[in-house]
C-alpha cells in the first residue's frame, strides 16, 4: 500500500472508515460489558465538541498553554476532594490506568533510590488480583515482583502472607479498589498500615473504583476506606475514562505529597533542543482528551453522578442474582461495585462467551491462574441499565446450548503439535494459527476451541504464543 498519489474526497475516506469498522463491536447496543464507558448520546456528544475545541492544544509545556495547568489542576483539586485528600495532595492528568500505575512505581523507584541506596534489586508485592499495569511497570523499570495468591474464597489480598514475604529489598505495596476481575475491594487498611510502619510505599489502584465507590458509599454501601483518608496511602490511581464518563485517554495519578510526585517526573537540559520537564509519561500529547474530561465532570455534576451509580448498582444486583439463580453457574468472591466474575463446574465456558456473542452479547473470558478456574468476566455499566433481563435469559439459553457442544478437539491436535516438536513449537506459530483457523488477520467465528487451548497451557507459554501471534497480526 502506499499513500495515494492525490487526496480522496472525504466522503470517500468516511466510507472506508466505515467499511474498516463493520466487524468492530457495536458499543452502543448495551450488549458490551467493558471497553466502552457509554454515558448516553447527550454526554457523549458534549465531549466529543469539547475534545474537538482543545485536540490542537499541545499539552507539552503548561508555560504556552496555561489553560491546560489550570484544567489539570482543577481535576486534581476535585479528585482530591473525592478521595478525602488535604491540601498536600497533589498529582497529574495521564493517559489511563496504565500510565497511573507506571507513575507510582517509577515515583516509588526512584524515592528509595535516594533514600535507601543500599536497595539493589527493589521489589514490590503485588496480589494476585493486581492489575497486570503493575507487572508491566516491574518489566520497565527492572522491579522484581512477588506476587501472593490472594485468599481463594473472598479473592482478597492475603494479609498475612504479604506481611511475611516483605524483605529489606521490599520498596512498593498495593491494593485494588476494587480489583478488576471478582470486583472486590482489598483490605487497604490493613496493608497500607502495614506498609506505613516498615516505610514501604503504598499505591491504591483505585483505577474502576475511586470515582464510584464514594456514590455507592453515599448510597449505603458498606465500601471500607480505601482513599487518602488512610495515612499509609501514598499514591492512588483513579481512572476518568472509566466511570467519570471521560473520553478514553483519562486518568489521575495523585500523591498524598509534592515531595513524593517530584519522584514520577522527568527533566533533561542535556541535549541541544528544549529543556524537556515531562511530569508524565508522554512529552506532546493532545488537550483534547484534558479538557474533555474536565467539562465531562462539570457537565454530569455530583446529582447526575449519584443517579448514574444508583441504576449501576440496582443492574449489578439483577444481574449478580439472575447468575446466582442459573444452576450451572457460580460467582467468585462476593462482588462489592459494578465488576464481576463467574464459572461453571459443569459448562464449558468458552461456549457459553461464543454462544453469547452469537446472541449479540460480548462478554469477556479470564483463563485460569494458579488454582482458580477459567471464568467470564462483566463490568457492568450504564448502557447495560434496562438489558440485564435480556442478559440472564439469554445467558440461560446460552448455558443450556453450550452444554452440548463438543469440547477439545483443537487441543488435542494442539497437543500432538508441541508433543511432536517440543521447544521448536514456536516456531511453528502459522502452522498453529492456520490449524486454528485464524487466517489474513482475522479471528475464527467461535473462539472457544481457540481458549480451550490457550486455557490449558502454562501462563509462560500463553505470553508467549499470544506475543508471536499479535507479531504476526500487527503486520500489514
Ligand atoms: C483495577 C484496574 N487497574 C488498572 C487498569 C488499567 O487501566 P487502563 O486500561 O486505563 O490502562 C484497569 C483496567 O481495567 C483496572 O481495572
């Protein structure tokens, strides 16, 4: 392909927009559970022009947009707010959770590197349920990770287990609020007391839950505290691509203190261009995804916020009882916000997601870790409000269909190839792919037989069967 030797009309260039698009799941059905944080076409309409008014802006350096400080550090002030920090608190517009959690660890690293130089390979412990953001941040930064299995019936963080594997090395502790996966909330007192009295620096990834827990709190949720009005907190991540409403690109790293955010930033005068100060991750990075978030919060208001979390909250029980109702299937843990997960002893579940897709839901898939089972995963959102009796009875007849279905005959084939080829399997990643049936770039219709593989395989081997496959599709 090459770039075209003159310009197309821009109805042209629509039109192969939406050509590319047609296969691309449908947001707006209310069929989706995550991905896509839909407030509705009012709100989302008010963000895209205010998104659109600052795309041009060039969050760069604050000293030529002053309007960008201002519209980041109002966010702040109203998180900090939210999450019951005092004046001290301060932190940065970012990315996503992603970029929020990379901050921590890097502010993290950094501290101990000045104040505990003797520290030569800095580890962090993580819970089971931690973000995978967080083992990413290790990879970066060079941080050794010791993760602890998290208590197999509540999915908590294991306490007693984290006490016992700190080490003088240990520099960074975490806790969700809630997890992604089982949706529950870890204990953060605990751990973060923990981490205060040894002086390990703790991070809540409050990432789903710092903007929504305080709704449900005010709602009459037992939510146990998990903010800055804990003193063992020092940083927390809170996303605002996620149940703020903001247009993706949006997230808060706070730290409780200036003295330890200095540590998240980067200043380099040793070239010949600009002095470069970035106190995050990107450098040149658009206003457009700032300002809309900004006007997203002050569009929506506290009321609309309080009403939004109320309808969540009422579909997550329909839908956590329309499951518990369902014989065959089981929730893990006992769910705390609007995330959840369940399994069965019985299903397959691959064919259930598949059998779901084919009624137009999309519902996700987690493999199975350590000793818990595969299970499907549901963030259950605002545009799912008024489908969740549509949900549960399609999830039954779904249950009911998968229960017939064939299940390993890919693997088994699967299971021949690496028997046969040992350690050379991987290079053999097309041959795997075309007996997969994904072929020119695209995914098989019924990815069940295509999980059932990757379920069965060590998490090693996943990571590296998943990396050559996107190596592959990621090639034009
Ligand atoms: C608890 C938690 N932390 C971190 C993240 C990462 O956020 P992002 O996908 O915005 O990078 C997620 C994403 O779902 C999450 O659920």
């Amino acid at each position: 392909m090459k770039i075209p030797s003159s310009g197309m009309k821009d109805a042209e260039v629509f039109a192969k927009l939406d050509e590319y698009r047609k296969d691309d799941v449908d947001w707006s059905s209310g069929r989706v559970f995550g991905y896509v944080f839909d407030p509705g076409k009012e709100i989302m309409d008010f963000a895209k022009k205010v998104y659109n008014k600052f795309l041009t802006e060039n969050a760069l350096d604050f000293s030529v947009y002053p309007s960008l400080l201002r519209l980041e550090n109002d966010l702040v002030a109203m998180l900090r707010d939210h999450l019951r920090g005092d004046d001290q608190v301060v932190g940065n517009f970012t990315s996503g959770g992603t970029e929020s959690i990379l901050l921590a660890v890097k502010a993290a690293r950094d501290y101990f590197r000045l104040h505990r130089p003797e520290i030569e390979t800095p580890e962090m412990i993580l819970p089971s349920t931690a973000h995978a953001a967080f083992h990413k941040a290790a990879h970066y930064f060079g941080i050794k990770t010791v993760t602890i299995p998290v208590d197999s019936g509540t999915f908590r963080a294991d306490v007693k287990e984290t006490e016992k594997n700190i080490t003088g090395n240990t520099i960074f502790m975490t806790g969700s609020a809630p997890s992604y996966t089982q949706g529950v909330i870890d204990p953060i007192a605990k751990l973060s007391d923990i981490a205060r009295q040894k002086g390990i620096w703790f991070h809540t990834d409050a990432c789903m839950g710092g903007f929504l827990l305080p709704y449900f709190k005010r709602l009459g949720r037992a939510v146990p505290d998990f903010d800055f009005s804990l003193p063992g907190v020092n940083s927390i991540s809170v996303d605002l691509h996620k149940y703020a409403y903001a247009p993706k690109g949006a997230s808060l790293i706070l730290h409780r203190t200036p003295d330890l955010r200095k540590f998240q930033m980067f200043a380099f005068s040793r070239w010949l261009g600009y002095t470069m100060i970035n106190p995050t991750v990107q450098s040149t990075k658009s206003g457009g995804p700032l300002a809309a978030a900004w006007a997203v919060l002050n569009y929506v208001g506290d009321d609309k916020y309080l009403e939004f979390a109320k309808n969540k909250l009422e579909a997550t029980r329909e839908i956590r009882e329309g499951i518990e109702s369902i014989p065959e299937l089981y929730l893990l843990g006992q769910p705390e916000m609007t995330l959840l997960s369940f399994s069965s002893r019985e299903v397959n579940i691959f064919h259930i997601i598949d059998e779901m897709h084919e009624r137009g839901w999309y519902i996700q898939p987690s493999f199975s870790y350590q000793n818990i089972p595969a299970n499907i995963h549901l963030s259950i959102n605002l545009s799912n409000v008024g489908r969740t009796g549509e949900f549960i009875s399609d999830l039954k007849e779904s249950v009911k269909k998968a229960k017939t279905m064939p299940s390993g005959q890919l693997l088994s084939g699967v299971r021949e190839m690496m028997d046969e080829q040992g350690e050379d399997f991987l290079e053999n990643v097309d041959s795997l792919m075309a007996l997969a049936g994904m072929e020119q770039g695209r995914l098989p219709e019924r990815m069940a037989p295509v999980n059932e593989v990757l379920d069965s395989m060590s998490p090693q081997w996943r990571e590296k069967i998943l990396l050559e496959v996107t190596n592959r599709f990621f090639h034009p």
